[in-house]
C-alpha cells in the first residue's frame, strides 16, 4: 500500500506541473479562476477569506489559547482578543456558556467572521471513560476501539468539543516511559490498526456531523523513543528504522484521514520536532499529501530555546514557522514575532496565507462556517450503550496471564476475601488523562461484587492507595483471608502514576502491595492478582506467590462490572499483550520485533549466571546475545493471552509458495474451541523477510483476526496479503519489497513457532 501510495503522488505532482505549464502561458487565467476548475468549492471561498484578512488575523489564526480553570469570568482582554480575530482555537474552555459567548463574538464580532475549534484532550472517553489507549489496544479489536472513540466524540460535542488531541500513535518501546498507558504499544502494523479505528470513530461518517470530533494524530515524531524512558527526552532514531517503524502509523492517520497533527516535544537525531523541516514538510505535506494542520505541543515552540536550537523565542519561531508548523498551542512565540519575521523577509506572507488554509480548510470540513454553535442543552453523558460499550472493552482489553491449576473462574460457593488498594479506587480506576471522567459514576470491583448478593465477600483495603507503606492493616487483611476460599488482591497503579511526565525507574508494584502480598501467601490460600496499571509491571517478586494474574489496565468507568464477569467465569479473558512484558527493568528497552545480530541465542547453549562454576576459565558462555541473570525471554511476550477455553489450530495452508512481485497470496488455518463455554481467541500472523538488503527482524506482525467460537466449534480463519504489504524502507530510501524467502507463522503470540509456512518471492 505504501509504494502504491507513492506512485499516486508522483503522478498527482505530474499533473499539478502540466497545469502549472499550461496556465503560465496564459497570463489571462487568474489564480483563483484555475483553482477554481480544479479544486473544490470550499477552496474558493477559503480563498476569498483570506485575501480580505488583515496580516494581524491571519496571525491569529495559528493562536490557540485556553483560560484557567480558576478563573470563573472570562477576561475582558481574552473577549477582546477574539473580537479582533488574534484568535483561531481554544482548548479546555468547558464552561458551555463561556464557549457560546466565545463563538459568538468570534462569528459576529470578529472582521472575517471565522469561527473558533474548541479543543480538549478526550483521550478514552469524556464522560463515560473506557480502557487506557494501551489496554484498548489489548483487545486486538479495532470495531471496539472505533465504537469507544465514536461514543467519546458524541459526549464531548456536547460541551462543544470538536477537536481531541487524540490518538497517541507513538511506537513504545519502554514501560518505564510514563505515556506508554496512551500508546497502543510496540507494534506498528497494531499501531496502525488502532489508529483508523479511533481516527473513524472520532470524526465519525461525516466530519461536518456535530457529534463529529477532527482527530490529532500524536506526537509526531519518535516521542516514544525517549531516550531512558525519560519523558521529553531526545530521541535518536535512524531514517531506517524512523520509517520502518516508527512513521507507519502516522502514514496510517493520513490514509484514515485524520484533520490534524501535532508534533512531539523531544528533539529527533538533534532536531526539535516542532521545527523539523525533514518530517513535517518532506514527509507529511510532500510525500503523504497530508492537506490538514499542524499544532505545537504544549509551549513546544518556545521550549526549543531550551533545547539550545533557538536564541530566543523569535528565532524559536522562525524556525517552526519556516518548517511549516501551523498553530502554536499557548505559547505566544507567533504572536509575538510572526509580523516582525515577514517585515524581515524571514518568512513571507504568501507562505503564511497557505498556513491560514490549512486551518480554515478543518474548519469548513468540520461545518463551523455554517453550523458554528452547539446546544448547551443537549447532553448525552453516560447513556446505557455508551456504559454498555465501555464494559465491554474492558473485558476484551483484560489480559489472563496466568491461571495455575484453573483457579479462575470461582464459583458462587467459595467465600471471597476481596484486598488490595485497587479494589474500590473508583478515581484510579480511570486511569491516566480524564479530565471529565467522574469517579462517582465509576463501578468498582467492590461495588460490582457487592451487588451481586449471590457471593459471601469480605473486603478489606489492606493498603489505603498504591504508595501506601504503612503495615498497620496487615492484619485485618490476613485474618479476611484465613476465613476465604479464595483471595482477590487488586493490586497496581495510582492513576498518577502513569501518563504525561510519569516515568518510573523501578516499574514492580509501588509502597508496601508486595509485602502484603508476601503476608496473603503465607495463609496458604490461592492468591488471584488482579493488576490496575497504566504500563507493565514486573512481577519477579510476586509471580510465584499467587496462583493467577489478570492484567486489567486501568478499565474505566465500567471495570467493576467487567471484572467481575471474567472473575466469576460470566466471560472469558480474550485480550492479549500490545507489548513485550519485562522480567525486570534491565531488559529494557524490549520488543518482540528486534533484530537477529550475528550471534542470536542458542536456547540449549543459554548458561544462567548461577550456573557458572568458580573460577572458571574465562570464556563468552555460549557467545550469543543475551543477559547471564535474566536470560533471553522475556515475562510474557506480545501478543500473549490465556482463556478459560483451549484453542487449537490445524490444517494450516498457502495460496502459492513461489509468488511474483504483486501477487496476492492467501493463508488459511482452521482454529477449534477444544472447551466447555463460548470464548473468543485473536489469531496472528506473522512473517519474516529471511534475507534483505538492510536487516530485518526475527518476526512483524503482518495480520490478526480475532473470532469467538462456541464449545467444540470450529472456523476457518483466512488472511489475505500482497506482496507490497512485506516491503520496507531500504537503503536507497524507497519502498521496496525484494524478492528471496520468507517465513509465515500462524500463532497464539510472538513466540509461538508451532506452526509455520515458507515461500519465496521470485
């Protein structure tokens, strides 16, 4: 798809030259009457509007500004402001009435009579809050996160929200990395997946709807690659891998259709992304067509005279403005010197008059020049579908990673010892970056099983939140569980603990949560973690002390409910890892898709550090790649996922062994549900390119398809690909799927090797 992409562009900028020729030879044909012929209606009347805008508006165009929230009158000078039209866009204005008088003057008021995009960061729900983007991303279920994002973007309209800076689209590498919980993790083919599907979602069948949100796609670019997992670190990533792996999302938005961008804090290879004139102009206005806006991060303009690449804040603009970043989020580095640059020919205001476009162009799209209003009164928050929605994607987010001796699911006559700090922590329970999620409208684990009067609890805290270190409630909690059959020990993460600048150098569970657990095992009764967490936790402490581990993410307003469910065998467990789980913090950074190196592990020949004699004689033990403590493996690998049902795959086929260039080629698997009960299971399929003209990896994700199958039923499950969809960035920076051998597997994850296919391109 991307080669074919490319070809399209080269023929469009064919086309765009031959008009070019034709109407420079005939000086009678004015500009806007051969736009006129060949672009849309709304180019025309973009046009009009800003040839009759003052330099001053059209600055004001590339504004957006916000008030504090604890401010209760909206200023005078920001009232002012919009009357003159220094302002295009407001983000967390949710006073309605503030965001009506802001429109009004901006309508009514202002010289061009522009309508105003308010903004907000509705990130996994407004009001009714699903799964974290990471957890989303784990139900491998791209119609479910589609459906979340279009429920989020009803909500939000209703405060006037048309604009969400959302999907997050980093590639990320590092659960220490605090906004891992917003990406979709390690993968880009998954990354990709997601990102149409939240991208549909939120601007729904017709942009212009007013239930339709226009989506962000960020940080662009290479923000998950912070060096150290540090966030707003420097991230140094080659053109190679920048292309083949980290942009392909970002292409993916294009191709979805997303409205605008934003770049990322971080420097990329000693360039700030704000001003990068490699990413933003050559790659997405030049080789992708991308047609929408740019937005700064959060003052990321003016941060660049921290980064030492500017002086000042007006060279600090020059630069964004040369690499044709369009609106400046807050930070006033435009408004302060964009006027003064033209005056210098630092930049001219032709060039601007395109980026005043861009802007007016999402807003036309949107419908604000004929609908700028929205009705304070109409309010759709927290509707049955919408909670109904949510529960569900809490289920098919919750990953079942270990079940010893079928602990799981319990039953009604076991009597339940329910601990842990997670366990009725309805705010942190909503995880990372919900500004309007409520948490009296949250359904705990406690509340869930309370209302169930069919099960004998009893509950204790044990810890009062995650951090918490004193011991003082040890007891009560050990004595609760002396008297079950069964513990449920909701253990994890505050919702603070994750999200924007929330990086952490240690990721195992925070205060005293292991030292309780420690106290539980003890009672010698089993031990069911169930994990509340923004990232991968590392569980070498605890792993073998419990008898089952589900990993609920933080779910949302609806993970009591979902919890329970699977808890109780009501549902069972489908979602699998978006990333590769850590045994500690030392194998960091890991995915499943590295490269092989010239010498790759040897699993027989692996020598564990403890295993090496004294005073050996100094050898390199195998002479692989790996760690002497923690080995070559990791925790659990990606893509991986328990049930309560066991799958089984069989008659495994391809299409043809020896395609061309451009064929289509077709591999089917037969998937049987060896259980007793309905379940669902995410088939995957991987490929390998054995031989390239620049390394390639073990294994990428090429395909998945997840399917629910009753007791004892089978499904032929088929997966349909051309060869373009193997190609990769090479050495002559083209897209290029080369000819040679490759391996398919159809697996259960990453590591499954069980079944797999060969074939050679010739």
């Amino acid at each position: 798809m991307l080669i074919f992409s490319r070809k399209i562009y080269v023929y469009q900028v064919v086309i765009l030259s031959m008009i070019f020729l034709l109407s420079s030879c005939n000086s009678e044909v004015t500009i806007t009457e051969k736009k006129g012929e060949v672009d849309d209606p709304i180019e025309a009347k973009i046009d009009s509007i800003v040839s009759k805008m003052s330099l001053e508006e059209k600055i004001g165009q590339t504004a957006q500004r916000g008030k504090s929230s604890r401010v209760k009158e909206l200023p005078k000078d920001l009232k002012d402001a919009v009357r003159k039209g220094q302002i295009g866009s407001f983000l967390n204005i949710m006073n309605k009435e503030d965001a009506k008088e802001l429109q009004r003057i901006a309508v009514e008021e202002s010289p061009s009579k522009i309508p105003l995009i308010f903004a907000r960061d509705v990130i996994h729900g407004f009001k009714t809050i699903f799964p974290v983007p990471l957890g989303q991303a784990a139900s491998f279920n791209p119609t479910l996160v589609q459906e979340g994002s279009r429920i989020a973007a009803i909500e939000a309209s209703t405060y006037g929200i048309r604009w969400t800076f959302a999907p997050m689209l980093d590639i990320s590498r590092d659960p220490r990395w605090g906004r891992i919980a917003e990406s979709a993790g390690e993968d880009p083919y998954l990354t990709s997946e997601m990102a149409k599907a939240y991208i549909n979602g939120f601007q729904g069948e017709d942009l212009s709807s007013p239930t339709s949100m226009a989506a962000c796609a960020k940080h662009f670019i290479g923000y998950g690659a912070a060096e150290g997992g540090r966030d707003y670190n420097t991230a140094n990533i080659n053109d190679n891998l920048l292309h083949n792996v980290y942009l392909k999302p970002f292409k993916s938005a294009v191709d979805a259709g997303s409205s605008t961008f934003m770049t990322s804090f971080n420097d990329l290879n000693g360039i700030p992304a704000s001003a990068n004139s490699y990413v933003l102009k050559d790659i997405l206005r030049e080789q992708w067509g991308f047609d929408g806006f740019v937005v700064s991060d959060w003052n990321s303009i003016k941060e660049m005279v921290n980064h030492g690449f500017a002086k000042d804040q007006k060279e600090a603009a020059e630069k964004a403005i040369n690499a044709m970043l369009d609106m400046e989020m807050t930070s006033t580095a435009y408004q302060d010197h964009l006027k003064e640059l033209i005056q210098e020919g630092k930049f001219s205001e032709k060039e601007l008059d395109v980026i005043v476009k861009n802007i007016l162009r999402i807003k036309f799209r949107l419908g604000l020049f004929d609908n700028p209003y929205f009705d304070p009164n109409d309010t759709v928050l927290y509707a049955k579908n919408h909670l109904e929605s949510a529960q569900k994607a809490a289920e098919e987010s919750t990953v079942l990673l270990k079940n010893s001796n079928q602990v799981l699911p319990i039953n009604s006559k076991q009597k339940i010892a329910i601990i842990g700090p997670l366990a009725d922590a309805p705010h942190e329970q909503l995880g990372t970056w919900t500004f309007d999620g409520e948490k009296e409208h949250t359904i705990t684990p406690l509340n869930a099983f309370e209302n169930d009067n069919q099960y004998t609890i009893a509950y204790t805290n044990g810890l009062s939140y995650s951090r918490d270190r004193s011991t003082k409630n040890f007891q009560k909690a050990v004595s609760i569980a002396k008297s079950s059959d069964v513990i449920l020990f909701f253990a994890g993460e505050e919702a603070i603990l994750s999200g924007e600048a929330h990086s952490r150098a240690k990721i195992n569970l925070p205060g005293e949560q292991e030292a309780l657990i420690d106290e539980l095992h003890k009672t010698g009764k089993p031990i069911v973690l169930i994990l509340m967490a923004g990232r991968p936790i590392t569980l070498e402490n605890v792993k073998d002390k419990v008898d089952a581990i589900l990993m609920a993410w933080h779910p949302g307003t609806m993970g009591g409910p979902a919890l329970k469910n699977m808890i109780t065998g009501v549902v069972s467990p489908s979602g699998k890892l978006p990333v590769t789980w850590p045994k500690e913090v030392g194998q960091i950074p890991i995915h499943y898709n590295h490269k092989n190196t010239g010498r790759p592990v040897i699993p027989e020949e692996f020598v564990q550090m403890d295993s090496i004699p004294i005073g050996a004689w100094q050898s390199s033990l195998g002479n692989t790649s790996h760690y002497l403590d923690a080995g070559f493996l990791p925790e659990y690998p990606f893509g991986y996922g328990l049930s309560y049902s066991l799958f089984t795959y069989s008659d495994i086929s391809i299409s043809n062994n020896t395609p061309k260039i451009g064929d289509t080629i077709t591999v089917k698997v037969t998937v049987t549900n060896e259980g007793n009960s309905t379940a669902k299971e995410t088939v995957q399929l991987y490929f390998r390119d054995m031989v390239g003209s620049i390394t390639r990896p073990v294994k990428e994700l090429l395909r998945f398809q997840k399917i629910t199958l009753g007791a004892g039923e089978s499904k032929e499950v088929s997966f349909t690909f051309v060869t373009d969809d193997l190609a990769f960035y090479g050495p002559d920076k083209t897209w290029i799927t080369e000819p040679g051998d490759f391996k398919l597997w159809i697996a259960k994850n990453a590591s499954d090797e069980s079944n797999v296919l060969e074939f050679t391109i010739e």
